[in-house]
C-alpha cells in the first residue's frame, strides 16, 4: 500500500490525490509519501473518538517537501509525545480502527490498514 499524491499538469501536488488540481489541472503523476519524511507543522489529540478508534487518538498535519512543492497531510500518530518540528515519517499500520466497531461491517469493503506517523 502507498501513501500516494497526485502531481498536477500546473506542478502542484495534493494529497489525498483527486481528479483535477484547484486550478483545474489533471494528474500527471503519483507521488508515494511514505517514502519522504516531513514535519509536524500542528497537532491535536482527541479524548473522544468515534468507535473503535485507539483513545487517545493524537493526530498531526505534517509538512512535506516534494521536490520544492509543499504537501500537507493528517494523519495519526505512532506516539502521544508529538512537538511542533518534530521530523516524522509515514509508517503502514494494519488496522487505523478496529474492524467491526462501528457502523461498517469488518467483512465489507472498507480498508482498516493506512499510516500513522513516527518520529524519525
């Protein structure tokens, strides 16, 4: 599984990808983040979570540098021990929730697994 990002016509780049940039633009690119490191531009740490989500559940907008082009992204964490700065790195993790808590059933569709961010 990749953390992908789409680059557009215009150069921009944007995670989660979508069909067309802000201006208009259509992918040209994919770009997985998982393979760059990033900082935590701002955190939060969430005390009341939706079913079977982890409580805590401490989540982070991180910055990434892709070849100039600034990239943002939210996600959680690894830790609970998160600081404004801090270099980080997306890690796959098999279950983002629990399957079967909630409104969706464990055996449909959705995907449990996606990343979390570490500290490098």
């Amino acid at each position: 599984m990749t953390m992908e990002a789409y680059r557009y016509e215009d150069g921009t780049i944007s995670y989660p990808g979508h069909p067309r940039s802000r201006d208009g633009a259509e992918p040209v690119e994919t770009i997985d983040l998982s393979e760059y490191t990033g900082e935590v531009i701002t955190w939060t740490t969430s005390t009341a979570t939706p079913p079977g989500v982890r409580e805590p559940n401490t989540l982070a907008i991180v910055e990434f540098d892709v070849d100039g082009e600034t990239v943002r992204a939210l996600g959680g964490t690894t830790i609970d021990d998160v600081e404004i700065g801090q270099t980080v790195t997306p890690v796959h993790v098999e279950e983002l929730r629990e399957p079967g808590v909630g409104i969706k059933p464990a055996d449909g569709p959705q995907e449990w697994d996606g990343y979390r961010f570490e500290p490098v």
